[in-house]
C-alpha cells in the first residue's frame, strides 16, 4: 500500500509517498509543488492542484493524508491557505482516493513523540524512520511526517467515511 502525505501552503506544497508492508514503512518519494507569486490566485490554485494530481499519477498512492490548517492572525493569509488546502485536496478526492486529515500536534506526536516539536525535531527523526529519504525541505518531510502518521493511526479510523 501507498500512502501520500501533503503539507498544504500557496507558495509551497510538500508532498511524501511512503509504501506500507506489513509493519514496515518504507521511502518512495518526496516533493514540492511552487507557485509563482506574480500569478494570480486562481493560476496559483490551479497549479497546485495539477502538481498532485501528477504525483498521484506517477505513484498510485492508494490513501492520502493532509495537515488541518490552523487559523492563525491574519485572517487574509489564513483564507489564502484555506484555499490551497481545498485544492490540494481535491485532487485525491476526485482520483477516487480516501484522504484522512490530521492536526499538526497529532502529527508531530506521531514522529517525535511530542506534540510540541520544532520542524528540524520532524525532519530527523522521518529521515530515521525512512533510511535514504533526504527531503528536498521542509514541507517535504513534514508531508512525509503526515504519511507517517497516517500509516500509525489508518487501521484505528475510518477514513472512508463521506
């Protein structure tokens, strides 16, 4: 089983395939899908969506998973990341594929074991977790950390609900 992992944002959205046997995770792939901030919010949206709808082309995952955004102070950027995370999102959905979401907190507690950690806490322990995963940045290996999770908790959840 694949899992795809994605860490919704405009201007840079992570995306992490991890392959499940039995009880052992294993490294696919890792990415980001840029945006261009001179396009227009439509053109941005619409690339992010065409970008994983190529990463699920390419990798057949057969579960998705996706960070619940946090609303934070500025309620315009907020929206904007909303945004992305709609369009995001719907690319797996319209594949026919089962996406769970999850919170930050959950996920950092999933991979470091504390719900509190720092993103450089995420990338070391999902490059021990996955040998010879080296995610491009941030973004990729907090969307690894998001399949990571994913695959702890899938069996506990039922993500086909609608």
């Amino acid at each position: 089983m694949k899992i795809l992992g994605l860490d919704p944002s405009l201007s840079s959205t992570g995306w992490g395939v991890i392959e499940v046997e039995n009880n052992r995770i294993r490294y696919v792939a890792d990415g980001v899908i840029k945006t261009n901030t001179s396009l227009d919010l439509a053109s941005r949206l619409s690339k992010l969506y065409q970008g994983v709808c190529e990463v699920i082309e390419r990798y057949q995952p057969d579960e998705a998973a996706i960070e619940i955004v946090f609303v934070n102070n500025n309620p315009f950027s907020s929206m904007k990341l909303g945004q992305a995370r709609g369009a995001v999102i719907l690319a797996p959905a319209q594949a026919g594929i089962p996406v769970a979401e999850y919170e930050p907190n959950q996920i950092k507690k999933a991979v470091v074991g504390v719900g509190h950690a720092e993103k450089n806490q995420v990338e070391t322990m999902v490059k021990v977790l996955l040998p010879g995963a080296k995610p491009v940045n941030n973004d990729a290996s907090d969307a690894l950390a998001i399949a990571i999770c994913h695959n702890n908790f899938r069996h506990s959840r039922n993500i086909n609900q609608k």
